[in-house]
C-alpha cells in the first residue's frame, strides 16, 4: 500500500529550465555566442550546472576552467532563481489531492539546499512539504538511495510504502536500490540516455493527475 509520495524537484514538480536556461544563455552571450534553444536545455537541466555546461561549453569536472564557470553559473542562477520557474501544469491540483486525503508527500533533489529552500519558499509550498533533502542534506546524492531513505525516516514511512516520482534514470536508480517505488514523469525532463521505458520504472505517467492511479 502506498501511504506517501516523494518528487524530485527540477523537470518534476517544478519547470526550472527557463531560469536555468537564462544563466547559461548568459555566460554565452558574455563569450559571443549565440543562445541556446529551450528545447535543448531542458533534456540536461535535471542535470543542473555539470549537465548545463556540458552542454553550453562541452566543459566537464576537472577541466582547468570548469570550477570558474560553475561558479559564475551558479552566481547568476541565484540574481534569477525563480523569474519564470513555476510548477508544471496539473502539480498544484495533485498536490491538493494529496493533501486532501492526508497523504504525506516530500522532495528529493540533487539541487544544492540554498535553491532548494528559496524556490519551495516563493512557490508556497515550503510549510506544505512533509520533507524536503538536497543535494548536500546527505553524504551522498542520486543514484545512491541514502536520500530517498533519509525523506522516508523524516517522514516515518517504510520506503516500500513510498512512492518516488522523477524524470531522470538516477531517479529510478536510486529507487530501486531504496526499495521506494520509481514512477517516471514522461511530461518531464528526461535527459539524452536510453528511452524511459528501459530504465526499471514500475510505472510511465504523461501527467501529473496520473500519479493518484497508483496510490
């Protein structure tokens, strides 16, 4: 019996990539070079800054001027952090769902939790959250399952009675190995690796409302 539901953040409750997408069109501007599509940006936004500049300046971890780059990513991620960030359509009514029937639901996220807690603040939901765990909440972050089992004992639930709903392959991932339930957010971001269907997931949802079938 499922009794609680746990999101990721970034491509599944909220749609982060416009601002995201605008620190990263930024720092190309600065360099004279030409924006990038939203429609590009949002397959590496659940990825955050690595997958971003991957993308915009194919820099990795240990490149000479990542760290630089990251830094001023993330700098002029914080001047915009929720100028069109908003939740994506049919969140709010779930999340009422939820609530209505007393069912406790929480975040874990791969994002740092000086975004985490100023985006669930100014999206309201900051009080409503039964849990909320960042990236840097746990020793670890996802694939590992230590942050999907730290939400489930914030939130006294046994992870078999959890739902986990995400919209990347370290979220199914880390599922599995937390014994959470993995369902994918297919109206998410969903990155450039193998198709959706391949990655494990118990269950496929194309929307939000698709979620109160499985609990």
């Amino acid at each position: 019996m499922i009794k609680a539901v746990l999101f990721d953040f970034d491509g599944t409750l909220a749609d982060t990539a416009p601002d995201l997408g605008r620190a990263l069109n930024r720092q190309r501007t600065a360099r004279n070079q030409p924006p990038l599509p939203i429609e590009l940006i949002r397959t590496e936004a659940s990825a955050g800054a690595r997958g971003l500049l991957s993308l915009g300046f194919d820099l990795k971890p240990g490149d000479p001027e990542y760290q630089a780059m990251r830094e001023e990513f993330l700098s002029f991620y914080t001047e915009q952090l929720c100028q069109d960030t908003c939740l994506f359509p049919g969140i709010t009514e779930l999340l009422e769902q939820l609530d209505s029937r007393a069912i406790p639901w929480g975040i874990v996220t791969n994002k740092p939790a000086k975004f985490t807690g100023p985006l669930m603040h100014l999206l309201g939901l900051h009080h409503r959250a039964a849990c909320i765990i960042s990236g840097d909440d746990t020793p670890y972050s996802k694939p590992h399952p230590e942050p999907l089992l730290t939400a489930c004992r914030q939130i006294n639930m046994a992870p078999d009675h959890c739902i986990y709903l995400g919209d990347d392959i370290r979220d199914v991932q880390a599922s599995l190995a937390a014994g959470v339930k993995p369902i994918v957010a297919l109206y998410g971001y969903l990155g450039n690796c193998a198709p959706p269907e391949t990655w494990g997931a118990a269950e496929l949802i194309d929307h939000p409302r698709d979620l109160l079938h499985h609990i």
